[in-house]
C-alpha cells in the first residue's frame, strides 16, 4: 500500500505522454503473464513437466517409463529372421468350366472318305472358339446344343462323343481351354498393372499373379494382400509372403493388394511432423526419427523424447504406456537404434524452456517497441 501512495506522486509528475506510455506496457506484460499462466500460448502438446506431474498422480492413465540398459530388453527390435528354404507347394487342381469360357474343340472321323469331319491324319476338324453361352452351354453341328458349364475339358470330350455316336464312325475329340474365365484370377488395388490373368499355363501363385500385374507400387511392408475366393477371405503381409509364405491361389480368386495401416504420428519439436509411414517392417526409434528429419535443433528439448503407445486391454480401461528418452546422455543413440517403434505409435519432442521462453519474451519486446513509437 506505500508502493502504491509512493506511486502515484510518481505518476503525477509524468506527462500525459509517458503515462500512457506506461500503461500500455503494463497492460502488455500483464496480458502475457496472462497467457503464460493459463497455457494459452502455442504448442503442439503438453509440456515435459506436466507429462512427468500427471504420471505421479494416484490414477495415472499412462506409466512413464525412462528408458536406459537396463529396462529395454522387452521393446527392443527383434532380431533379423534367418532364410528360408521353403517354396510354395502348387497344386494341380482341375477347371470347371463356367459361362463366359471360351474352347476349342477338334473333332476327327475315322471314316477316310464321306465323313462328317476331317480324318485325323488331316488334322481333323477344328471349331477354334466355342463360347459357353449364359446358359452354360455351346453348339455344334451334327451334335446340336451341349450343356458344358461345371465340366472339365475331359468331361466335355467324353459328352461329345456321346452326341455323335451313330452319326460319325468312332469320332475322336479334343477339348482345350482358350479363354479361361473360369482359370484365370483378377489383381487390383496397389499394383502397377492390374487386371485379371490367365492360368492357361499352369497354376498360379500369389506372388506369380502379383508380379504379371507388374508387382505392388507400396514397399513390401506397407502391403497387405487380401484374397477373396467366392467362400473365404484371407489375409497376408507381402512381407511374408516374400520370406518363403507364398500360397498358391485357386482359379477365380480375386487378389487385391492394399496399404498395411503401417503408421505412426510426429509431434512437437521434429523437422516434419504429421501421419507418416514406418521406414521399415522393424523400425528402430532412430531410424523413425530420421524419417521426419530428426529434432528441430532450434526449438527442441532433447531431454524429452516420448513415445506414447496404448496398451490393448479392456476398452473400458484403456492404459497407455510412455517412453521417455534423455538424447542428451551418449548412451541415448544406442538405445533409440535397439528401441522398436509399433505401428499408431506417436512420437513427441518437447519445446526447449528457451524456446518457450522466447515464445513469451517475443511479445513484450514487440510491444515495447511498437510503444516507442507514439
């Protein structure tokens, strides 16, 4: 209360001027303090302090767990897998026809002279494309409309050749597949040439019908491959597909290849924060943190590196774990190379105190200059 009796004399003696010269600064610092107290200023997430008080509440939602030698060993990258030996198995399994197949059929009399077709010392007679109609079926002279659809090419010799018994002398026939709907397995999604591709040349893999597609546009670990079969849906990692699991795939099958959810979010102090891509199918914390440039070296506290990471549990308690690294320490890049980084992770470099402070600083200086000027 003296300061303030002592003051005003003070503030009388000044002129107009300097009086609301001096207001306006107070108002200014005040206004900061203001904000700084109340956390308004700008940021991209809590301060490493808070994150460290509200571990130590009596409910924490999260544990803190300060990484060092002796407590990695269970988030550590897991070794690199040995190879493998393995190949696929491919079946051989039999094409039944469907609408929409196309044949080709050779019919042969034995009768040299007079027959209905060609000998087969002429090479017999060839209807080269047969369609299988929407009903199922194809039409031949002498032998007249044949159902064919859910036969295989030996059933189909077998059926003609009944229809032309006591028409043509021990008639001979052929049947081989030209335009195979029923065979062939349809790419699409993530690959450079989808479409659908024919098994005309033998079975098919998944890695076989991939690569005819001209092979994904993702990395190996950013792709996963779904395969629909008309009864069952699987799913496979590319990943795994590469380390000796290739599957062979049946005939009308439907291969699509899509974007793993191989993700993990940046924030805070790093050079390019945002939704990114994992690096890798086992990325390190080092490794992740070069892919978004690393700490930005002008507002970054090394001593708070986090990684925030829910733990699958019951929904209506979700608990999350978060790991704090001190870059500062030597031992600080072995650990972040051997830590291992899980898909939705979320990485947060806190702000320096400096920059922080500056964050403060910065408004008062412009204040006072701007007041300056009147």
């Amino acid at each position: 209360m003296n300061t303030f009796v002592e003051f005003v004399p003070f503030l009388s003696g000044m002129n107009l001027h300097r009086r609301t010269r001096l207001f306006r600064g107070a108002a200014t610092l005040a206004l900061v303090s203001a904000l700084s107290g109340c956390g308004i200023l700008s940021g991209a997430g809590p301060y490493r302090t808070s994150i460290s008080s509200d571990a130590g509440s009596s409910n924490p939602n999260y544990d803190i767990i300060d990484l060092d030698a002796t407590n990695i060993s269970p988030y550590m990258r897991p070794p690199i897998k040995e190879l493998t030996s393995d190949v696929s198995k491919v079946g051989v399994g039999n094409v039944y026809l469907i609408p929409g197949d196309v044949i080709a059929l050779m019919i042969s009399d034995s009768m040299q002279e007079g027959g209905l077709f060609a000998p087969l010392s002429a090479g017999g007679t060839v209807f080269p494309k047969l369609r299988v109609d929407a009903q199922g079926q194809i039409s031949l002279p002498y032998a007249g409309e044949l159902k064919v659809s859910g036969m295989t090419l030996p059933q189909v010799e077998r059926a003609v050749r009944n229809r032309l018994k006591g028409k043509a002398v021990d008639p001979q026939v052929h049947a081989e597949l030209v335009g195979d709907l029923s065979g062939s397995v349809l790419v699409a999604g993530g690959v450079k040439s989808p479409g659908r591709f024919t098994t005309l040349q033998g079975p098919l893999t998944l890695l076989d019908a991939i690569n005819q597609a001209g092979g994904p546009v993702l990395e190996p670990h950013l792709a996963n491959v779904v395969v629909r079969t008309g009864s069952k849906v699987y799913t496979y990692s590319y990943q795994d597909l590469l380390s000796g699991k290739n599957q062979p795939v049946q005939p009308r099958s439907e291969i699509i290849v899509e974007r793993a959810r191989q993700r993990f979010v940046a924030m805070g102090s790093v050079k390019t924060p945002g939704l990114h891509d994992l690096p890798s199918a086992s990325p390190s914390l080092l490794e992740t943190l070069g892919t978004v440039g690393g700490l930005d070296e002008a507002k970054a506290d090394p001593t708070g590196v986090f990684v925030f990471r829910l733990v699958d549990a019951d929904p209506n308690n979700v608990h999350a774990m978060v790991f704090r690294l001190n870059m500062r320490n030597p031992e600080s890049i072995f650990l972040a190379k051997q830590f291992l980084v899980h898909p939705e992770d979320a990485i947060y470099v806190t702000n320096a105190a400096v920059y922080e402070w500056q964050k403060i600083i910065t408004p008062i200086l412009q204040a006072i200059l701007i007041g300056q000027r009147f």
